[in-house]
C-alpha cells in the first residue's frame, strides 16, 4: 500500500484516539422511548372491540392489576376465604409503605392495593404453584422468574420485572373471569368479582383495578406506567376495558389513579 493511501487510515486513527482522551462518546446515543397510549373497550359477551386507540399489543409489567389474577389464585388455592377472610396484620418486616401499615383483609387489599399482602399470598402458595397458575391463565408472557439473579420472582414479578402482559392480553383474561372460564373454581370466580372496586361514570357502574410503576432498572427508563382495566354494566350492556399510559410526566398521585379519574371522566363519551 503506497503511503498516500494510508492517509485515511492514520487520519482516523488519530481521530479515534482523541476522541477516546477527551471522553468523547464513541457510539450514538439510543433514540428516546416514545410514549405509550391504549384505551382499548370491548364488549364482554361476543369480545368484538368497541373502541380502541393507540398502541394496544405491547406488553409492560401489570404492576397491581396482577392482584386481580392473583385473586382468582389466592381463593382457588384456599389461601383466601371470602371478603374479609384472612384478615392479615401488619408486620414491620414487611417493610411497607406508612399507608400500608395496617390490617388488611381482601377487600382492603384491592382497594388500597398493597403489595405486601399480595406477597403474602404467593409465599404461602410457594413458587411452582404460582408459576403453574399463571402458566394456566395464559396470562401475558407468563415469566415470573423475577430480576436476574435475584431470586425474587415469588414476591416481585409483576411490579417492573419479567412479567409483562399487553392491553389486549388483559381484555382477553377479563372476558374469561367474567365469564367464568378460567382454570379456577367457581368461588374464586365469584369472589374475585365481588372484591374489585367500585365506581361510577355516568350511568356506567365500573369496577376495575388500576397499576401504577417507574420503569426500567437503575433509572435507566425514566417513564413511568399507569393502567386502569376492569369491566362496566349499563342497561343490562357489559363490556371490559383496558387502558394503559406510559410517559415521563410526572404526576402528583400515582399514575393509575390518574389514568383511573381520566377513563372515568371519559368513558360516557367512548361508548
């Protein structure tokens, strides 16, 4: 190779070195994660969609929209007796939240959604029955395996780690426990129907769950989640819903409570 041709080469080598002295970045920066918005209604019966819009096939954590599946397990597997049965006090190892430090029985569970309860309910399931329920449910990816190499797919799973379930995943798992389809018994049908908050839009009666979660490990996703989904009776009309809001404003409540009051306000006008 003549020397002239070499030119380029010493050139670039020259830059790189640079470069790597002075800290420069060496790669392109990875694009912002978009935002993402789903509200997606069907109705309960023949599951024709009845309203969507956004991106409504992409899966993120459940976050306390898990404790409705984990409803159904909890009283399929006897953990759980009826509305107020077992009544579980706080311990200090639990390591909760001030809010949450009190007692707390399934309908203060779902109502307040507190997540040491939840974690009481599949410690006392054990981890190959937890896994093979939510293998059974179909539910999302099915991954409860937890943050690698952490071991804490029993208790942590559904808050921002391996399980991830999409708007139109979960609008599919609410017709079956509507309909009383799921690989559970009857009672833990019932049961977890009964549970659920309770709410009001327009002349919709809603019962629905919410989830709320900041996303990704170590900051490095500086979104965070919210999802309301649930099911609506008006006139003898039922249908199930699943909204989901994904974005970096930042709220003075938790996201799902937000996205809750927003789909509530909404839904007269949606359907």
């Amino acid at each position: 190779m003549r020397n002239v041709d070499r030119l380029p080469f010493i050139f670039a080598g020259v830059l790189f070195l640079l470069a790597w002295l002075l800290g420069f970045p060496m790669r392109a920066q990875s694009a912002p994660l978009r935002d993402v918005q789903c509200t997606l209604i069907a109705d309960a019966a023949t599951g024709k969609t009845l309203y969507q819009e956004g991106v409504c096939d992409q899966r993120f954590s459940p976050a306390s929209t898990f404790k409705v599946p984990l409803s159904l397990i909890g009283y399929d597997a006897g953990i759980l007796g009826d509305e107020h049965t077992p009544s579980w006090d706080y311990k200090p190892e639990f390591n909760a939240v001030k809010r949450d430090r009190k007692t707390v029985d399934p309908v203060i569970w779902e109502r307040d959604s507190i997540i040491w309860y939840s974690r009481e309910i599949t410690r006392r399931l054990g981890a190959e029955k937890f896994a093979g329920y939510v293998s059974k449910f179909n539910y999302g990816n099915t991954d409860v395996s937890g943050d690698p190499g952490k071991n804490d797919g029993l208790t942590h799973s559904w808050v921002n780690s391996s399980l991830e379930i999409s708007p139109v995943e979960q609008v599919a798992f609410l017709r079956q426990l509507l309909a009383g389809t799921m690989p559970v018994s009857a009672k833990a049908h019932d049961m977890t129907r009964a549970i659920i908050p309770s709410f009001k839009a327009g002349d919709w009666v809603v019962q629905g769950k919410t989830g709320s979660t900041r996303l990704g490990e170590g900051g490095k996703d500086k979104r965070s989640l919210g999802w309301f989904v649930g099911w609506a009776r008006k006139d003898g009309r039922q249908i199930v819903f699943a909204r989901l809001v994904v974005d970096t404003e930042r709220t003075d409540m938790p996201k799902g409570l937000t996205t809750r009051a927003a789909f509530l306000k909404e839904l007269p006008q949606l359907i």
